[in-house]
C-alpha cells in the first residue's frame, strides 16, 4: 500500500503522502511510526510539520 502511495505522488496524482497514511492509521490500518517516517522520508516530506510534529 505505501509503495502505491508512493508511486502515485511520483506521478503528481496526489499531492503528500504523510497525510493519507497518517488517516489510514487513525482509522485501523496498522503502521507503527517507523514506518510512516520512512514513507516519508522516502516522499521527500520528512521536514514536513504534520499536525503531531510541533
């Protein structure tokens, strides 16, 4: 699933990925923080301040 997320800000079909990962875990999908700070290391959003980052 984070592979296809990736994919798709690659090809500017959406505009982050921190966001939809972070929905996806609130509501159930499990992803420990390791990994939503790799995706987003990976998306290049890993300076990004997401609404937990102050």
């Amino acid at each position: 699933m984070i592979g296809v997320l990736l994919r798709a800000k690659e090809l500017g079909r959406i505009e982050a990925v921190t966001p939809l990962l972070e929905s996806m875990q609130s509501q159930g999908y499990w992803l420990s923080d390791e990994i939503i700070e790799h995706a987003r290391e990976l998306a290049d959003e890993a300076g990004d301040a997401g609404p937990d980052n102050d």
